[in-house]
C-alpha cells in the first residue's frame, strides 16, 4: 500500500504533515537561523519564487535558486531580522 501522508515530529512538536513529495527536493533546500521565526516566514512567505517553510523553532527550510540566496538575506536583515 503507497504512503500518502506524513508527519514529522521532534521533541513534541509537529515540524511537518503532508505528502512525502515534499519532502524529496531536487535541490537541496537552505537551513536557516533566525531571531524572529514568525516575522521572517511571514516576510519571505510573500515572495512566489521561494519556497519556505519552518523548521523547528529558529530555523526556516527555504527553496530557492543559489542566486536568490544573498538578496533573501539582505531582505531579513534590513527588516531587523538577525540571521
């Protein structure tokens, strides 16, 4: 029977729920540390070539192309966001 749906959890907390295809990225996807979980997911969130989502309780999982990388981090910390 194919797996449809699946959760992740560490240290008590549901980090993701959904399918496995998401889980498989082409690319590696970027790990991220930042001060202010809610306001940079929300910040980058808004942005339709990336991809982002939370992982843990500091860290952003962020899909995007190499290119984009040094503006996303430029965008934070010019929003106050230390990363």
């Amino acid at each position: 029977m194919p797996l449809h749906r699946v959760g992740i959890i560490h240290e008590g907390r549901l980090l993701y729920e959904g399918g496995p295809e998401a889980l498989v990225a082409p690319t590696d996807p970027y790990k991220v540390g930042v001060n202010d979980l809610s306001r940079a997911f929300e910040l980058l969130t808004g942005d339709p070539r990336l991809t982002v989502s939370r992982n843990g309780a500091s860290f952003l999982r962020i899909e995007a192309e190499a290119e984009s990388i040094s503006a996303l981090n430029a965008l934070l910390v010019a929003n106050g966001i230390k990363v």
